[in-house]
C-alpha cells in the first residue's frame, strides 16, 4: 500500500520537476551552473559540469579500461601457461601493432613485462580508483547528502578531463617506438630508468595527470561533504557510503602528492639525467652509466610506498562503503555497528600512512624499521576485521533480498576477507621473507581487488543503474554474470596460493617453467610438475572469467533501452536520500532542499507504515 | 536548487566553498613539498663523504629574495584588508606591488640560476679537478675563472675550501684534449644541485602561478567587484592564502638550501 502511494507521489514530482526544468532558469548568478538544456550534445554529455553525467562518464571510461586490463592480463596467462606459442585470437592484432616484440603471434619477454606494468597500471589508477572513487562518489556522494551538485562543479569537470588525458597519454605509450613502460607498475628504479625507450616518461607524464585529476577530486569531495550536507544531515546521519569517501578523499589528498614528487624526480632522471634514485657506481648495460651518482633507489621506494599503501584503502574504502550500502537496503534493518564503521574507516584512514614499508621487508631498509612497520601493520588489521565483522553481523536475522546486487555484495565479505587474513603473512616480516615476491602476494591482493572490490563495484553498478537509467539490470543475466565470476574468480585465484607457497616467483614470463624439475632435474628447491601444470589450469578459469563478463556486457548496454522500467523513484525501498529524488535526477537533483530527521539506515522501524522510512521523511 | 555558500559561509562550519577548497588544496601542498623536504634529507643523509655543498649559494642574494617574498606577503594582506574596508585603489596599489615583487623574486632567481649554469667544474684525464665561471670556450681550450680543488676530502668539500681562501680565484686554461669530463653546475652536476633545482623550479612555478592569479583577480577579473563585491573580497582571500603558502614554503626553503 505504502509502495504505491509514494510511486505515485513521487511520479508527481517527476512531473513537476521536468515542467519546473524545461521553463525556470537553472543558471544561477554565479555563473556555475552552465544551462543544461540549452547546451548541445558537447555541453551535456562531454564538458557537462553536472556531477552525474560525470560520474557516469568516468564509470563508462573506466569500465572500458577494467575490460583493457583484462585483455592483457589474458595475453599474459597464455604466455605462463604455455610459453612460446603463439596467442590465439589476439596473436595476429599483436604482431601487427607490436612487431617484433610479438613476432609470429608469440609474445616475448620485453611485450610481458610491458603488459605487466601496463595491467596493474590500467587496473589501479585507471579502472578501480576512478570507478570507485570518480563514478560512484560522483554519482552517488552529493544525491546521498542531499546536495545539488558538488561544491566546485568545474573543478570536477577539469579533474574527469586530467583524468581522460592521463588515460590517452598511457594508451599512447604503446604505441610509441620501444612501447610502454616495462618497470612494473610499481616503476622501481633503476630499473624504470635505465630501460631505455620513452615508454617510462610517457608513464609518468601520464601519472602526473592521473594526480592532478585525482588531485582535485578529492579536494571538490572533501569540501562537498563539509560545506553541502542538506539541513539536518548531521555527521553520524551519513550514510556510511559517504564515510567511506571521505577518509578515500584524504587518502588521495594526502598520500598521492609525495608519488607526485618522486615522479617529478624520476622524470629529472630520465630527462635531465639527475641521480635522484640512481646510487653511485650504477652500471648500465654492462658500463658505468654516465652519471653523478650518489641518489638512493630506496628513496624511490619509500615515496612509492607512502601512496601506495594508502592507495590499497582507496581501492577498498568505496567498495566497503557501497556493500554497507547495499547490505542495509536488501536485509532491510540498519547496519550493525555504524558508529563503530565510521570510526574503523576513520582509524583505517590515519593508520593506513604508517604501515607502507611492510612492502620493503626484504629491501635492508633493517630490522628495527621491518618490526616498527610489521607492528603498525597488525594494529591496521583490527578495524578491517571490525568492520567486516559488523557486516557480516549486519546479515543476521534479516529478511534477506538476494537480488543481483546483493549477491555480490555477500560474496564480497568472504572474498575480502580470504584478500585480508592472507595478508597477515605478509605484514610479519619473518614469513614475509619466504612468500615476498611469489604467487602468494598475487593472490592475496587480488582476492582483496578482484573478488572483493570488483565485486563490490559491480554490485554497485547493478544496485543503482535504475536511478541512473529508470530501468533495472536483467536478473537472470545478472545472476549467470555472478555464479560463473564467483566460481572463475576462486578458480584463478585459490591455485596461486599454493604456487606462491611452492615457491613461485611473480613476474617470470615462462611461468617458471624454467625452474621446474621439469627442466632441470635435480633442481634443489625447483617447482615441481603440478605446480607448473597449475598455469593451465588457471588460464582455463581466466577464460572462464572472461566468458562470465559476457552476460554482464550484454545486460549493461541491452537494459539500457529494453531493461523492466521502475515502478517507482525509489525501486529497492530504500532509506538514504539518493533514492528520494526524481529518476534520473534532474539538473540541481532535489526540487526543494530536503531536511534530514533522522539516521540513515531506518529500516523496519517498530510502528512505521512501510518497512522503511527515509531519511527526510517522519514514519 | 543552487549550490549553497558559494559567497556565505555556513553556519557550522563558519566557511564559504572556496575557502575549504583552498585549505585542503594546501594541505596537499605541504605533503607535496614535504617529500621533496624529505628527500633533501635523505639524499643529504645517504651522500658520500664531502661531496654534500655548503656555502655553494650566494647568501646575501638569498637574503634580499627572502625580504621581496615577505615584502609581497605583507602588501596581499593589506591589499586585502583595503578592500574590505571598500578602498579599491589602496587594494589596487598593494596588490600592485604584490605582483611586482613577485616577478621580481623569480628575476632574482633566474639570475642565481643563470650563475649555477656557468658555473664548470673540469677533471682532467691525469686526474686533476678544476672549478669556475666559464669564461670562454673554444674547440681547443676551455679557460675558466676559478680554482684547482684539492678533491681528496672530496670535491664539494674541496671547492668549498678553495672558495673560502680565494673567493675570485684565477684565470685557468685547460686543454680540450686533456679534458676527462666537463659540465656545468645544473641540475645532473650531484644530487644537491638536483634537489635545489626541483625544490627551487617548483617554488618559482608556484610564484609565478600564484602571481598570475592575483594579476588576474586585479586587472581582468575585477569586474566582480562591480556586481559581486563579496564574493570578489573571498576570491582575493583565497588567493592571499595560497600565496601565503608560497612565502611559507621559501621561508623553509631559505635556511635548507642556503645556509644549513
């Protein structure tokens, strides 16, 4: 009954609200605000200043660079698990575009080390964080505090088109003479230094644009949830979404400008041949390279670090933020523990920028620093299990929906969790030693990534698609789209453990075949048969995964036009203010600026008429 | 609905939009130059025995560029406080002045940069090592205006001593052909001049970035002043306090580069 009537009530804002668009003027004095019926196709779709057609656009762009990613990271699977032989479907384009580096379809060490580099690149800083941080927090940040757009709408439109030419500079890069950068992402020098080609400064030109971009988004997310909450929307009335952009927002503020440093001296050294990070007696290509001497390639280290594990919490923060989101709406009853998520992401946020030598145990930075940083890296795991915990408490006792969305957010808890409790291995310095560098570290952060913020991510995409569209996402598709990926995800990632523990080493394009007993009999410490026949079975389930995504492709741009339409604004009964607007969205987002009275999560609240009560409604 | 506080602060936080933006821009800042400061020390730290600079920069010119940062400090400040009083010429004059000092400032330093890049050090193939301004330098010899180094407390340490006993030193003519390796003090000559020249060029393209927007705010974009005048005061703050933040980062920048 309660359904009905608010669709209805809500169609009639609809109404009002595109008869109050198409006639009142939207441009204020200020000048902020561009007439948005009045632009063309360019000025409402491409340098459009409105914070959804730009959380959009960085969802499309970096959904297209999560497909890239993969694709290289498919080229490289073959490669591990049968090296030598000639790619099949891609092996042709290769050649073609490649050349030598991919002669006869087969790819050669330089090409695997460039796709290395290349896919944790493209998936870190141009699919997850953008998509995490640039299309959700777009999308969603200013409808779920009840604001009409972000506080410096220009500014946000400049930081999507830094964060576009950082995408064309990195795409560029392989196809310049000598490809992209080969260094891994991490660009350790002097290695990312002394491998000559242009490849590595076309990476750190690129990287720069990708900081000034996130640079600046995190400044306008910052000051919007500061300065834009609607009346009433006191702090610990946030939804917990937007906690969780926050802290990600200092994160990038904070960790990203001394990785902007470093590259600006990586750059010194590879334009102006500094010795930044290029130690004294450094030969290269068997001669004493030409240079000064005297800089530290551990300094490399430590700025790379400082962001880079603070970047780990911006890839995982959203993610944690959108399932809390999705986990309250389809158990409908509040999160357990929301004071204690606020304040586990906050503690998160400050202890995550003193634990960034744990990645250097083995680099004899010595063992005082190792037991500062293996301690701080315990006490950061205490509000990640907090926080996990009180989601998974969140689940009990609930009427639970398990609609697209919800599935992959309950399968996110355990993938995360797997991600998590394997890196405690890892902050030990003592274990560290033996599993640094193997397959275990590959699987630990991508059961963290892929099952666990991917995962999230697209439960994301299935959960508010109908806000942005006014259609839902096929529920059939979508649930062949999450039981194949579940199973392909475990499937590629479970094996690498124990290759990891055998002994493997990341990062040999052979897969290691060269180690095996196989090869050299009598090998002390080789890898044994099973251990290289693995690779095979891991590219099978990559392919698995691949074909998974199909669905999901096909639902996402099929629902677009043909998906079942909307019965209401407000599809999944949900509490925060995002669902309370017209659907899509108009232009200003809200016809009247709502007031909040009450918290976030009201759901099944004793003695209200519907299950749920929004937070700028009284029951 | 209109974006709200863009002009006005909020209530509870006592801020307009601009403001917070630029504080949190600023703090990403002060992390910025904080690892540049960070890998002063380190590399300082980690460099070998005598070969760290000291007393290389000119002091007193430091000085003098230190007092025109202050100076223009002092006058955005007081720029600012004219216009809240409505005094739009005392506004214009300071604000003048600020812009004057600033490319003043950035004069100064292109002259110590222009110094830094005629400045030779020489080895000779028997081992020898010379230092100075180049005085010319054809396909046969090189003369330089300097020292002969004693290097074996290294060389930054040797051309610190030599420049201590004689500042000027004396006409040297070296060889072409005895000639090891040449090359001037830029940024690749040792880590000290790769830090100076990073810390140094990216303070200059803040002073020039933030000169350029106070120039911009007085001359073409006064016109808000006329329709907006509040919101044209905010834009002169925000402004004053990035610039501000430019005086503080040389104010650190002084004492490490040229006197520590």
């Amino acid at each position: 009954m309660k359904f009905a009537a608010s669709g209805s009530q809500n169609g009639e804002n609809r109404m009002q609200t595109s008869s109050a668009h198409a006639h009142a003027p939207t441009g204020d004095a200020h000048g902020s605000h561009p007439h948005h019926d009045e632009g063309g196709f360019l000025k409402k779709y491409v340098f459009s200043t409105d914070h959804k057609v730009i959380g959009v656009q960085y969802g499309i762009t970096a959904l297209v660079f999560l497909l890239v990613g993969f694709v290289l990271i498919m080229c490289m699977r073959w490669q591990i698990a049968y090296p030598g032989k000639a790619i099949p479907v891609l092996g042709g384009l290769l050649t073609s575009v490649f050349g030598d580096l991919a002669s006869g379809g087969v790819m050669t060490p330089d090409l695997y080390n460039m796709f290395g580099a290349m896919h944790g690149t493209i998936m870190v800083f141009l699919a997850i964080v953008p998509l995490a941080f640039g299309a959700f927090g777009n999308l969603v940040v200013p409808l779920q505090i009840g604001a009409p757009d972000m506080a410096f709408p220009r500014v946000n439109m400049v930081s999507y088109q830094c964060y576009a030419a950082g995408c064309i500079v990195m795409v560029v890069s392989f196809f310049i003479p000598g490809g992209a950068a080969q260094a891994g992402w991490t660009s350790y020098s002097p290695l990312a230094t002394a491998i000559p080609g242009m490849g590595q400064t076309f990476w750190l030109v690129g990287m720069v644009l990708l900081i000034t971009s996130s640079l600046l988004g995190a400044v306008n997310f910052i000051a919007t949830i500061i300065q834009l909450r609607a009346p009433g929307m006191t702090w610990m009335r946030l939804p917990f979404f937007v906690w969780a952009q926050f802290v990600t927002g200092f994160l990038l503020l904070l960790a990203f400008p001394p990785l902007e440093a470093a590259g600006l001296m990586q750059l010194a050294d590879k334009v102006l041949h500094t010795s930044f990070f290029l130690p004294t007696g450094l030969a290269m290509g068997g001669e004493l390279a030409n240079i000064s001497g005297g800089g530290s390639p551990l300094l490399w280290q430590h700025l790379f670090w400082f962001l880079g594990h603070p970047e780990v919490y911006v890839l995982i923060l959203p993610a944690i933020g959108i399932v809390g989101e999705i986990v309250a709406c389809n158990t409908r009853k509040p999160l357990w523990g929301y004071k204690s998520l606020v304040y586990s992401v906050l503690a998160i946020g400050f202890i995550s920028f003193i634990v960034w030598a744990h990645h250097m145990y083995l680099t004899g930075m010595g063992t005082k620093i190792s037991t500062f940083f293996q301690t701080t890296t315990m006490i950061i795991s205490i509000p990640s299990v907090i926080i996990l915990t009180c989601l998974f408490i969140s689940l009990w006792g609930g009427s639970i929906r398990f609609n697209t969305p919800m599935l992959f957010a309950l399968a996110f808890l355990p993938m995360f969790g797997i991600g998590g409790l394997t890196g405690l291995p890892l902050g030990f310095n003592y274990s560290d030693i033996h599993l640094h560098d193997t397959y275990y570290v590959i699987a630990h952060f991508h059961y963290v990534v892929a099952p666990g913020t991917i995962f999230a991510l697209l439960a994301g995409v299935y959960f508010w698609y109908p806000k942005v569209t006014g259609r839902y996402m096929n529920e059939t598709l979508g649930k062949i789209h999450f039981w194949v990926s579940l199973v392909g995800m475990n499937l590629v990632f479970m094996p690498m453990f124990y290759q990891g523990m055998s002994g493997m080493l990341r990062r040999m394009s052979d897969g290691g075949a060269m180690y095996s007993i196989a090869q050299t009999p009598n090998a002390i410490g080789g890898l044994s048969a099973t251990i290289i026949k693995l690779n095979e079975y891991v590219t099978h389930a990559a392919g698995l995964l691949a074909l998974a995504q199909i669905p999901f492709i096909i639902n996402f741009f099929w629902s677009i036009s043909n998906g079942k339409k909307v019965e209401s604004d407000n599809p999944w009964q949900a509490t925060t203010l995002d669902w309370q607007t017209p659907t899509p969205p108009p232009h200003g987002n809200f016809e009247t600026v709502p007031t909040v009275v009450r918290g976030p999560y009201d759901y099944s609240l004793p003695g209200a008429k519907a299950d749920f009560v929004p937070q700028n409604q009284n029951p | 609905m209109e974006i709200p506080y863009t002009v006005e602060p909020r209530k509870d936080t006592g801020l307009y939009n601009a403001k917070v933006g630029i504080w949190l821009f600023l703090a990403s800042e002060v992390m910025l130059f904080g690892a540049l400061f960070s890998s002063y020390i380190l590399l300082r730290v980690g460099a070998d025995v005598g070969e760290w600079p000291r007393d290389l920069l000119n002091v007193p010119i430091g000085t003098v560029n230190t007092l025109v940062l202050i100076c223009s400090s002092v006058t955005v400040v007081l720029g600012w406080a004219a216009l809240k009083q409505n005094n739009f010429a005392k506004y214009r004059m300071f604000q003048t002045i600020t812009v004057l000092c600033a490319f003043a400032f950035v004069g100064i330093k292109s002259f110590e940069y222009y110094d830094k890049f005629t400045h030779y050090q020489v080895i000779t193939k028997d081992g020898k090592v010379y230092d100075g301004h180049l005085h010319s330098r054809t396909a046969e010899q090189v003369v330089l205006q300097g020292h002969e180094i004693d290097a074996s407390k290294g060389k930054a340490e040797g051309v610190r001593k030599a420049q201590k006993a004689d500042k000027h030193g004396k006409e040297i003519v070296i060889k072409t052909s005895d000639i090891q390796k040449i090359g001037n003090y830029g940024p690749k000559h040792n880590t000290y001049m790769s830090i100076y020249f990073t810390l140094t060029g990216l303070h200059a393209l803040h002073v020039i970035a933030g000169a350029l927007v106070i120039a911009y705010i007085l001359w073409p974009g006064a016109r808000m002043w006329k329709t907006e005048p509040e919101r044209y005061a905010n834009r002169v703050e925000v402004s004053g306090l990035f610039w501000h933040f430019v005086d503080l980062v040389w104010i650190f920048l002084f004492p490490v580069l040229y006197l520590l």
